[in-house]
C-alpha cells in the first residue's frame, strides 16, 4: 500500500529573546505502508480507543535524517497518529504509528491534513 501524507515535527523556536516556544512543523513525504493492524483498548470507558500498529516506510530527506527524533505524528486517512518508534534506514525512515495524536491546537491546526489522505495505487 502507497502512503503519500505529511509528519509532524515539534521544534523549538526563539519568539524574542531567550523566549522559546515549542512549535510544529510539518513536512509531506511518500513512502510506502509495510503493515497495517488495528485493535480495540478499553479501560474503563464507554467507548474504546482505536490503537493501530502500522508501520509507515518514508523516502527521508536531509531535514528528516537530521530531525527524526523530533518527529511527532503522521497524518494518516485524516488523523493525526502518535509515532511511537521511528527506525533510521537510509534512504527511508521506518515510522511505527500508533493512537491518536493529542495536541491543544486541535483539527485546524493541521494545514496538509486535507492533502495526506492515502492516496491509495500509485
């Protein structure tokens, strides 16, 4: 399966003077699904959490390499999912994904969000 979607890089940036602020970047790429699974988690809840265990394979460039340990989320069908374990191996970054990424800014925030869909065969 063909991924064509966008990852989510916090980084840190000088507002003013010795003034930082954490902000997110975030970078397109293409790649390749090497597996997809999903499973349901409750605890304790109405409704369960939807936990996939995907592994995303992404064409890296030279930002990538140089700031993977930066790397967030990856935005996937539409959502925002955590990266829990990211596997350097040039030329590709080995993203493992897993829930949903929580951040305060909310859907809005995500600005390629409407283009990362899995664009399916390529």
């Amino acid at each position: 399966m063909k991924f064509a979607g966008v990852v989510g890089y916090e980084t840190l940036m000088e507002v003013r003077p010795s003034n930082w602020q954490s902000v997110i970047v975030e970078r397109k790429y293409r790649g390749d699904i090497s597996r997809c699974s999903r499973r349901l988690q409750s605890a304790d809840k109405v409704n369960e959490d939807i936990v996939i265990s995907n592994e995303i394979e992404i064409l890296a460039d030279a930002f990538a390499f140089e700031n993977f340990s930066n790397i967030k989320y990856v935005v996937w069908m539409g959502t925002k999912w955590k990266v829990n374990t990211i596997t350097v191996e040039p030329p590709r970054l080995i993203l493992e994904i897993g829930g949903v990424y929580n951040d305060e800014t909310g859907p809005e925030a995500c600005t390629g969000c409407e283009d990362s869909e899995d664009s399916g065969d390529e």
